[in-house]
C-alpha cells in the first residue's frame, strides 16, 4: 500500500511539473499578442519625415507651380523665378517674407500699396508689402516685363536660364556681381530648368498637379473676359489690370488672378 501511494504522488507531482511548463508558453504567447502596439511609434516616424517643409525643396515645392503660371503668362523662366525667389528670400525664411510676403527684394519705387521699411544697400530702405505671396510673384512678373531695361531678355529662348541670370544683372536688377553665377547654381543643383521644360512640353512631372487656387479662375473654353468678370462681379478693365493684359484675347487653360493686388498690399 505504502508503494502504491509513493508511485501515484510521484504521478501527481509529475502533472503538477507539466501545468507549470505550460503557464509560461501562454504568458509568451500573450506578449507575441501585444507586440503590433510597438509599431505604432515606426508609423509616427515616418509620417515626420515629409513635414519639415522649410528648406530649398520645400519652397519650390510650395511655389513651382505659381512660377509656371507666371512662365506661361509673361515668359520668363520657371527656373528664374524660383531661384529668384530663393536666393532673394532665403528659401522663404527671410525678413521681408515674414514682415511683406515679399519674396523678391523688390522695393517700393512708385509703389502706392502698403510698405515696410528693412534695412538692405542703406538703413531704413522702402519695399513693397503684399497680403500673399502670390501677389509677390505677379508683381515681380510685372516688374520686369513693365520695365525697358529688361526687355532684351525676353527675346531670348524661354529655357535659356543662363542668359536671364547674366542679364539681369546686366541691366541692374542686382549690385552683387556673383548673382548671375548664384542663380545658375541653384538652378542647376536643383535641377529647376526641368519645371521650364515641363511648361514648354519639354518634361512631364510624375505628381500630381494642384489647380485649385484661391482667388484665380481657369479659363475654360468658351468663357470671354466678359463673363468672368461678371461671375466674379468685377470690371473686365479691372480683370485685365489684375493680370497685365493689354487685349481681350484669353486661352483655354490660362490662369488669371480675380482678385485686384491692392487687396493684397
């Protein structure tokens, strides 16, 4: 009996072994269950990377394509007018951004808008301010286009980006002798001439484009100056000052601003 009750404790002993082997599989198996919440930090992390908005490649992805609307309006270069803007701008992080949304220097002149005074070439020099900067980027088409003195540059081929940068500085938009070579850096490291190219049908961007735009119409086929001015209860005087155009000729696809620019002075 006592031989008996010694094998059948053994057994008992023996079941009680295995119960406790198998606790910690489940307990190992409960941790396998939780482990997709560590993943949640790696989602995080890669959703950051694209935010920082603030450099060189943030700003011309931010106004390439107002640069191009101004290609396809007055002719000079997409490339011009991002490195332009960058170089005068610091990438959008300078002052006068920040102060008048002017991304050009361009200063006030015979400029009856809103202004800020910056100190530049002298102390507490006049520069024009805007509401937003795509009116900077429409004025500064004006600018040129406005002014005889930069006309030769517009007989030159469209994508020709280094003869805009030497002419410029030829006729007197910049005191710095090295914005011509300035200019054709950015452009060239940051490949900027493709985006002429891409509005010469040149090039074709791989994303997707962003038509709608605040305050601007496309024009569509059919449509007259007439009747956009009328939609947007405006003169087609004021339609064509707001876009510096000197007839009544529109095309489809054309972009034009139905906003008047002393809105955004």
């Amino acid at each position: 009996m006592l031989l008996i009750g010694f094998v059948l404790g053994s057994c008992g002993s023996s079941k009680r072994t295995t119960r406790k082997v198998v606790t910690p599989k489940k307990e190992r198996e409960e941790r396998v269950i939780t482990q997709p919440k560590d993943e949640t930090p790696k989602e995080e992390e890669k959703v950051v990377n694209p935010v920082p908005k603030t450099g060189v490649e943030g700003y011309i992805e931010t106004y390439v394509e107002i640069a191009q609307e101004e290609m396809r309006q007055y002719g000079i270069p997409a490339s011009i007018t991002l490195a332009q803007g960058i170089l005068e701008s610091g990438a959008g992080n300078g002052e006068l951004v920040r102060k008048a949304n002017n991304h050009f220097g361009i200063k006030c002149h015979d400029w009856k808008g809103a202004r800020v005074y910056h100190d530049d070439d002298e102390k507490g020099e006049c520069f024009r301010k805007y509401n937003l900067a795509k009116f900077s980027f429409r004025d500064h088409s004006l600018f040129l286009t406005n002014r005889g003195r930069y006309s030769s540059l517009f007989k030159l081929p469209k994508d020709d980006y280094k003869g805009w940068a030497k002419g410029l500085k030829a006729a007197g938009y910049a005191t710095d002798r090295k914005y011509p070579d300035k200019l054709i850096s950015l452009i060239e490291r940051y490949k900027l001439y493709q985006y002429d190219g891409e509005v010469l049908g040149k090039e074709k961007r791989d994303y997707k484009k962003v038509t709608d735009r605040k305050n601007q119409h496309t024009v569509v086929k059919g449509e007259t100056l007439y009747r956009i001015a009328k939609k947007y209860k405006i003169t087609v005087d004021d339609l064509k000052k707001f876009n510096g155009l000197e007839s009544n000729e529109i095309f489809e696809g054309q972009v034009l601003y139905v906003e008047p620019f002393d809105r955004g002075y």
